[in-house]
C-alpha cells in the first residue's frame, strides 16, 4: 500500500469519527470531549507513526488538518479561529 493511500485512509476514518463527536459536542463536558478527540486521533496518528518517517508535507498537512479540526471541535468554534487562540484554549484546559 502506498502511503499517500495510507494517510487518505487515516483522514476518512478520523472525519468520520470526528463527525460523530461534532454531533455530540454539545451534550459532553469539555474534558469528556477532549479524551474523545485525543482518543481518536491519537489511536490512529500513533498506529502508523513509524511509516510516517519521511513523508511528503503534503500529507504531513492533511494529518494536520485533522488535528485542527478535532481542536475546533472540542473548542466549539469556527473555521477562522485564530490557533494560537485554539493552542491556548486547550492548554488552559489541560490544567
């Protein structure tokens, strides 16, 4: 399989689940959330680690991507959410 097939795959599985918790978001506490998403995206981000070596950038941003995307989840905001902002929010919640 090549790894372009690999990180498309990971990205449809992670939108999926994401989706998922975008319907959800709104009934969970914050922490509940974030566990969700870090669940989520951790578990399949981490399976593939070692193959990740030396990737194209081009998928090293789709992977980002999604990670954005969970953090705008969690956060519940939109799409212009500055990530400096988002980073903060997550790291204040954190503690």
């Amino acid at each position: 399989m090549k790894l372009g097939l690999q990180v498309a795959a990971t990205v449809r599985s992670c939108n999926y689940h994401l989706q998922a918790l975008r319907s959800l978001r709104n009934s969970l506490p914050r922490d509940i959330a974030v566990n969700i998403a870090c669940s989520i995206i951790g578990s399949r981000l981490d399976y593939s680690n070692v193959i990740y070596f030396g990737m194209a950038k081009a998928n090293f941003h789709k992977l980002q991507r999604i990670q954005n995307r969970a953090v705008r989840i969690v956060c519940d905001v939109t799409a212009t959410f500055s990530r400096l902002t988002a980073s903060a929010t997550l790291a204040d919640n954190a503690q």
